[in-house]
C-alpha cells in the first residue's frame, strides 16, 4: 500500500502533484531525526556505566520526551503554520524570544550536530575500508545528493526518508536481537561480566544521575511539526506519530543496549569513539561489515534529510513573519520547497564539517545542543502563556493534566541543561560556548527586532 495519498487543494496546472506526507513517514521523520550515530554511542556508553539502572533513567528520560511532545502536538494544532516555534512563541512572548529559541535550538544545532554525524560517517568509512576512500568525499556527496532531492518536494523526501529510517531499525533491531538470542563466547562473556545488572541503584535512586544522558535518545521528535502544511488529518497523526516513536525508541535502544552488554566490555562500552561497531564485529565477525555500513549511513542520512526538510521550513515561516531575510521563505516555482533555506542550511553545515576536527566539533556540540533544551523550556513556557492569554483559542489537541506535563517538563530539561557536561573537566568550556552561542544570537535578535521590525523585544503578537 502507498505511504502518500493525494493532498488537497490539487496543484496548479504544470505542476507536479503534491503529496500529503503518511503516517509511515511521519514515523520515519520522528525516529529518523532522534536515532542518529550519537544517540546509538550514548546509549552504549550509558548502558556501561549504569548496566540495568540506565534503563531506568531511559524510561524517565522517555516521559520527559512524552512531556515536550504534548506540549507541540498542543502548539502545532493552535498554529499549523511551518515557523513551528517561532510562531507560536511569538504569539505568546514576543519577536526576540521567537528569534532566539529557533536560531539557537535549532539552526545552531543543525549546524554542529549535522556536522558531527558527517564526521562519525567519515570515520565509519574509513575504519571499515582504510586507505580506501577520501576523507570527507562520501559524506559531502552525501550532503549535497540530500540538498538537491528535498528540493524536489516531499514526495521524494517522503521515499528516501522510509527507506533510510526503516532499513536502520531492521539493521539496529538484527544486532540487538542476534546478540541477545546468540550465546557470546566463553572469553567474551567474561569480558562483559563487569556490566552492573543489579538493581540496587533503581531502588535507591541514584540512576537519576544518568537521565541528562538518556535524554538524547529521544530529543527530536517534534521536526515532524514544521511539515505540518503537507500532513493529511494533522490533527489526529501528528500526536500519535510523535508518541508512537517514543515507544519504538524506547524498544530499539533497550534492546540495543541488552545485547550490547552481553558482548562488550564495560570499558569499550564507555570509550570506544564507535561502540555499535565494536558491537557489530564481536555479534558477526568481519561479515557484519555490510550491516555496520548500513546502521551508520541510514542513521546519518535519515537525520540529514529530517534536517534538511524540516529546518529550513522553520527558516521559511519565519521569513513570512519578518523575522529572518525574506529571501529565505523563496520557495522553488515548481515543487514549492524553500530551496534558498535548504542550501542555506547545508552550506553552513558543510563548513564546520570541512575545517573542524571531530575532538573540537563534540565540545561544540554539545554546548549548542544544550540550548536545543532551553527551546523546549521556551515551548512549555508558551502553552502556559496562551492557555491564560488565550483561553478561547481553537486547540484540536489539549495537553492532559495540564499545566503538570510542562511544569514537569521545565523541570526535566532545565536538570538535563544543567548536568549537560559528560565530565567536570569539560564543563567550564560547555557552558562558555553555551553562553557564546546564545550571546551571539540573542545579539543579532535584539537588533533585529528593535531596528528591523521595530518593535518591542516581548510584546506578544496579538493577530490571530
């Protein structure tokens, strides 16, 4: 059966068809955008340090996650407009804030967080095959091939969007299965005897210390909204889309990490740069190649072409809004996407790619990605605000038990900012770049604001 069916209002004449985006891809755009390189490392990592405990702190890390997906099901609904956050912090507190919270949490982001799953892409390939490749040609051909085929409209994103997302989760899914169902061997087994597998830490709830780490298994969920304009019946998919893949999230990354414990070591866990790897080989030997090749290039590609869909449509709606150049919302004469956003945003990725060595770039990371979280602080902020300022609103989705989920939800992503750094070395450098980041942006919103759209930092938009 077709994942896409016929959007309405039909294209004009000369035009190709558009196609409404389906549940299927809505899953792979949620699932694709948070299982990245990375997040399969974290949850190794943390696996090794916290054994069955981690599992704990996924389950809280997940709920929190759960929190910031009621939370843009309700805003998304309110506004189904492709400025997604900018828009609907406008409406609540203001331009500046508006400008700051996407620029940072997700242009920013974008930038490094790309940059990084590129880098790990290089060193996936030149591991596998030494001496073999250039360095930086396949991820940059990468990059450019993804550019070039979202230009030509959601239905094509759609189909490469499927086929990276769900060939990552059977590969993902075929490790994770085959170690736990496979009896490692006698040597590897002592290996990975030193795993923690009680649950002493669960009881005693000392495993919170590692929900700042489980929470980058499931932040990511909400890039489904800005492509809320080619999504058929929004109302009722895009929150089970989202909550939905938290689920399968969730069940991909434990079984992952069970069957990582039984084949890997606490320190490789804990230190090897590509753990899922390591975890590949010691599960299938040198013929592994094929499904460690497949695991690392569809988790990079189905985050890259998320990416690469859903940012510059937020660049896009904010141009409409007058608050970013109004060449970014150009969109193509032919398929309709806003390809000056699109290459804006893969050039800027290409950039700290290009000259950035990976041990830089993950510092870099990390500081930028920490103000991902205080975007999601500015979304739960925004609900409070309009239920109270706007409390006859149209909301096709209400967050239930309001206001605890966003409550509970600032709470959980201001400890998650503050316990971002991964050791006590690193973090008077990640929150200086944290601090950079959001000085810099926070700088060029003021001005623009003030003498560019001349009006007030925080005074709510009002129109409907």
């Amino acid at each position: 059966m077709s994942d896409t069916t016929r959007a309405m209002p039909m294209p004009s004449v000369g035009a190709p068809a558009r196609q409404a985006i389906g549940f299927r891809t809505m899953i792979a755009i949620c699932v694709g955008c948070v299982v990245v390189q990375g997040a399969m490392a974290s949850a190794l990592m943390g696996f090794g340090l916290g054994g069955l405990s981690f599992l704990a702190a996924m389950l809280v890390a997940a709920f929190f996650a759960l929190c910031n997906a009621m939370t843009f099901s309700e805003l998304s609904l309110m506004y189904p407009q492709a400025g997604t956050l900018a828009t609907y912090t406008q409406k609540a507190i203001g331009h500046f804030p508006a400008i700051v919270s996407v620029f940072s949490g997700y242009v920013v982001v974008a930038m490094f967080g790309l940059s990084a799953e590129l880098l790990l892409v290089d060193a996936l390939l030149q591991a596998l095959f030494p001496e073999t490749l250039p360095p930086h040609l396949v991820p940059v051909l990468l990059l450019v091939s993804l550019a070039a085929l979202n230009i030509l409209g959601t239905d094509v994103f759609a189909r490469l969007q499927n086929v990276f997302t769900f060939a990552m989760i059977a590969a993902i899914l075929i490790v994770g299965a085959t170690a736990l169902i496979e009896p490692p061997t006698a040597e590897v087994a002592s290996a990975a005897a030193g795993i923690h597998r009680g649950t002493g830490s669960i009881v005693d709830g000392s495993f919170i210390g590692l929900v700042a780490l489980a929470m980058w298994l499931f932040v990511g969920c909400e890039f489904i909204c800005p492509m809320i304009n080619d999504i058929r019946q929004p109302e009722r998919r895009i929150p089970r889309a989202m909550f939905m893949s938290l689920g399968i999230i969730f069940v991909l990354f434990a079984l992952f990490c069970l069957g990582g414990g039984r084949y890997l070591s606490v320190e490789t866990l804990t230190t090897s740069p590509l753990p899922y790897l390591d975890l590949v080989d010691g599960v299938f030997g040198k013929a592994g190649l094929i499904i460690a090749t497949v695991m690392g290039l569809t988790a990079t590609c189905s985050t890259v072409n998320t990416v690469l869909a859903s940012v510059p449509r937020m660049l896009s709606g904010m141009a409409d809004n007058g608050q970013a150049f109004g060449i970014m919302g150009k969109r193509h004469s032919r398929y309709n996407t806003p390809w000056v956003s699109i290459v804006f945003l893969a050039a800027i990725v290409a950039i700290p790619f290009m000259l950035v060595k990976a041990d830089n770039i993950v510092i870099l990371l990390i500081g930028a990605s920490t103000s991902w979280l205080l975007a999601y602080i500015v979304a739960h902020i925004d609900v409070i605000v309009l239920r109270r300022r706007r409390p006859h609103q149209r909301r096709p989705y209400r967050t239930p038990f309001y206001p605890l989920p966003q409550v509970l939800g600032i709470i959980g992503m201001a400890y998650v900012a503050a316990n971002a750094s991964p050791s006590p070395d690193m973090t008077p450098m990640v929150y200086t770049l944290l601090g950079v980041v959001l000085g810099i942006v926070s700088l060029i919103a003021l001005v623009w604001v003030k003498f560019k759209m001349k009006k007030k930092l925080f005074e709510p938009d009002m129109s409907e």
